[in-house]
C-alpha cells in the first residue's frame, strides 16, 4: 500500500492560538479555567484541555463570578461579551482573528447602510457569533436557492460576509447567485475564506487526482472537515471522515492500492500518526509519501494578558502547521 499525506493538513494558525490561549492561562492561572463551548471541534483536544483542568460549558450561567473565562475559536455574540462584563469575568478572547476580522466587515457594510447577507450554515457556533456581531438585520443564507428567496428588491444595496470554514465553490456559488439577483452588490470575495480553508482544500482536489480512497481525519461537527469529506466525493472518490485509525472498516480498503490521507483544521499530527499506523496494519509493506503543497507559515499572537507566559506546550504545537515529515517519519 502507498499512502499520500496532503500538504498541508491539520492545524491552522487559529486552532493553534487557540489551543495555547488554554494552555497559558492554565499555566498563568492554575486550573479550573472555564471555556465557553469546545475551544476547537476535537475531541482529542478538548480531552487533553480537560485533563490539565479545563472546563468546558455551553452557556456562561455555569461559570463562576471573576473566573478565568475563554471564548472559543468559532467567536461569540456581543450579547454573550456584556454577560462576561457584567458578571465580573476575566475574558480572554481566542476567536480567531479570521473570524473576528469577518465581524468587522459585517458592522462596515451595515454602517454604510446595505443590507448584510451572511453566507454560512445555521446553528455553526461561527454563524450564531457573526448573526451576534453585527448590530443590525442580517440576512443567513446556505445555498442559490436561499438567494432567490430573498423577499428584496432589485436594486437593494447588498453586502455579503461568509463563514470562513465553507467551500470555496460552494461559496462562489452563492456570490454569483447574489450578483444575479441584486444590482448593487460588495463583498470579499472568495478570498477572504481563511487560507487554511483554501490550502487544505486545494491539496486535497490534488490529492483526489492520485489515489483510490481518501481518509480525511477531523470531528462529525468540524464544518472544515465536512467540507474536504464532501469535496473527495464531489471528485469521484470514495472519501471518509473519521476521528482515528480505529473507524477504519477493512471493506473502505478492498482494491485500494493507494491511499490518500488529510486532516482538517482542528485535527492534531496525532491523529494523523494514528491512522496510518491502523493502515500498516492492513497493509505491509507500507510507502508514505507527502505531495508538495503550500508552506503556512502564519502566527497569531495571543491576548497581552498571556505574553508574559512560557510558549505553547505539545497539545498546541502537535498540529505542526503543514510540515509534513512527522507522520512519514513514524511510518518508516
């Protein structure tokens, strides 16, 4: 069997800072530190945050008054930041910036008096923050056809924003459904889908070209994740999303000489390393290979309050941000 590592895959930038935002002010603080909903979707993650004394909640009742309180990489409503002042709780913000740098988009266009439309799915904890973001009506749509059933006017002035996490051509998509419809159109642009988003999903549609199954390794409710599994399909090949080598059926590899491998943006190497050891195990011997890619080389700075603070520790840094020889050197 050959298996085909994407570059680059796992972590991104966000889910790194993230992670370490946790991980530091567990350091700085002592445990319990509170984070509202997971601080990326992975369990693998959020297993090893709670172990060092992270507490994970849904709704801000559950925190203690003047706890150390973190708000998750997907963002959170404004409505949600004044409940944290008021209760007196010492926030530290880990949105990722890509997200939050959607925010301020959406309260620009509202400003200059168009009407937002916010391409996204409905009930993402991304979508639910940006909906809290901008203060103002903002139009959700999740496909053409929700495009077409806007009750405006041609002429309408529009602005859209997107989820960072879509697929680029699911995406372009609605934009141009928008311009069809409405005379008087801005927005980003595909491109301000987050570079993780992109690169993650141009490796794979390289990917897609080489192999006879794909295993993209990530969580059920990671929108990124979903994507790339959807992507593999829409490219004629047979794609699984799974969490680790262990939802491996043997009936995925019949035939299979060889396999293609990625992760989503919230997948540690970990995880990675997990599967392609389940593969040597169907397989022997076993080729790893990793296609060319994008080299990502994008730091974000965590909150002042943290500087002061010992860099990342192994959770944070296990995604090594599409540097590719991790996995490939377990396999030999």
């Amino acid at each position: 069997m050959k298996i085909i590592l994407a570059k680059p895959r796992g972590f991104c930038a966000g889910v790194v800072r993230a992670i370490e935002i946790v991980e530091r002010a567990l350091d700085k603080y002592g445990p319990p530190v509170y984070v509202r909903h997971e601080i990326v979707h992975n369990k693998w993650v959020v297993d090893a945050l709670r172990a060092r004394g992270a507490r994970f909640v849904e709704d801000l009742s559950e925190v203690p008054a003047g706890a150390i309180t973190i708000f998750s990489a997907h963002g959170v409503a404004k409505a949600v930041e004044n409940d944290a002042a008021a209760r007196n709780l010492h926030v530290l913000n880990a949105t990722c910036p890509l997200v939050s740098k959607v925010h301020a988009q959406g309260r620009h266009y509202l400003r200059n008096g168009r009407t937002v439309v916010l391409i996204g799915h409905a009930g993402h904890p991304e979508v639910v923050g940006t909906l809290g973001q901008i203060p103002g009506p903002v139009l959700l749509v999740q496909s053409e056809e929700d495009v077409e059933a806007l009750e405006l006017a041609a002429d309408t002035p529009i602005a859209y924003v997107t989820q960072t996490t879509l697929s680029v051509d699911d995406t372009r998509g609605i934009i141009e459904a928008l311009y069809r419809r409405f005379n008087d159109v801005v927005g980003p642009g595909t491109k301000d889908i987050c570079y993780a988003t992109q690169n993650r999903q141009t490796a794979l549609l390289q990917l897609s070209r080489l192999v006879d199954v794909i295993f993209v390794v990530g969580a059920k409710n990671s929108s990124n994740s979903n994507r790339l599994r959807e992507i593999g399909e829409e490219a004629g090949v047979p794609t699984h999303l799974i969490a680790s080598g262990g939802e491996i059926r043997p009936e995925w590899l019949e035939g299979v000489d060889i396999v293609g491998l990625t992760a989503g943006a919230s997948a540690p190497e970990t995880m990675v390393k997990d599967v392609v050891a389940t593969l040597r195990r169907f397989a022997s011997p076993v080729e790893v290979f990793t296609l060319p890619g994008e080299d990502e080389n994008i730091e974000f700075r965590v909150p002042v309050d943290l500087l002061d603070v010992a860099g990342a520790s192994k959770i944070s840094k296990d995604g090594n941000l599409g540097h590719s020889s991790t996995a490939e050197a377990a396999c030999r």
